[in-house]
C-alpha cells in the first residue's frame, strides 16, 4: 500500500507513471467489475488495490478504465471482453475480476489502464506488468514502476496495485 508514515503526512507522493496508450483502446466499456466473458481463455486473476492522491488520500468515486488481451495475447476489438470502468469506493479502493492476459510479439503481458479523480482532473493511462516475466526485458514500454504485485491462492491469482493520481 502506498500510505505515507504518520510523521511523513505533508511528503508528496509521486504519481503512478503513465505508460503508451497503444493502439486497442476501446472508449465506451461498460461498468462492471467482472471484465472476462464466458469461454475466454487464460488464467483467473483478481486486481484490486486504492487510488491516492498526492498528498496519500485515498479518492472515493475515482474512475478506472481496464482493458487488456487474453490469456493468448489476443484483443477483443470487436466488442468489449476484458474491456471495463468502475468506479472506486468511498475509501479509493478498486477490484477487478478477470484473467492474466498472455503475451503477444514483442510485448511481455499487461494490463491497461486508464485512471483519474474526478471528471475535473488529468487522466493517466498506464500499463501494468507482471514480475518476472522474460519479454519484461525486451518490452519497449516496459515500466518498472508500474509492475503488480501477485500472489497465488486457491481461486487463481490475486493482484495489488495502488494508484497516485492528481485531484482537482
């Protein structure tokens, strides 16, 4: 979690750092948290994680817009599996129900996402990466800092990530 030590309240928090858009970004998805159709291919994954501000407030109502390939590195860009927005909690907390995204190319597996405060503020859209992962090497758009943390459990795969995003 990125929460700042009592006595560090008035530190900056750094914003999560914006990743290349690419080019299957689809505006338009539906509201929902469960973002993988029946029958789609990979391996159940769960995101969840909160959305601060720069100063380390969470931001209840901040919008999430996720959208990544299949477990073989494929896009819908036809209609809207794995594509999704919700919207964070009254304490900035988020949860996405999907699948671990294959590679594809050049590129190592990621999710996109597109996040921001209020209607009011700048959208970042960034890419979220996996550890340990080979093509995280070549990737040209690889972002260390925005590499998820996972762990396995029984039902599949649970990853964490926390947003930092300017409020206005």
């Amino acid at each position: 979690m990125i929460m700042p030590e009592k006595n560090e309240a008035k530190r900056k928090l750094n914003l999560t750092a914006a990743v290349e858009e690419g080019p299957y970004y689809k505006p338009g998805s539906p509201e929902r948290k469960a973002i993988a159709g029946p029958g789609t291919y990979g391996i159940k994954m769960t995101l969840e994680g909160r959305v601060f501000d720069s100063q380390g407030q969470p931001v209840p109502g901040a919008w999430l817009d996720f959208w990544h390939a299949d477990g073989h590195g494929n896009y819908d860009n036809e209609a809207y599996n794995l594509r999704g927005h919700q919207y964070a909690d009254n304490e900035g907390r988020y949860r996405l129900e999907t699948l671990i995204p294959g590679d594809y190319m050049m590129r190592s597996p990621h999710v996109h996402v597109k996040v921001r405060a209020n209607k009011k503020s700048p959208v970042i859209t960034t890419q979220l990466f996996f550890p340990g992962e080979t093509k995280n090497e070549t990737d040209p758009i690889f972002e260390k800092l925005t590499v998820i943390d996972v762990k396995d459990t029984i039902d599949g795969h649970k990853a964490t990530f926390d947003f930092v995003v300017e409020r206005h």
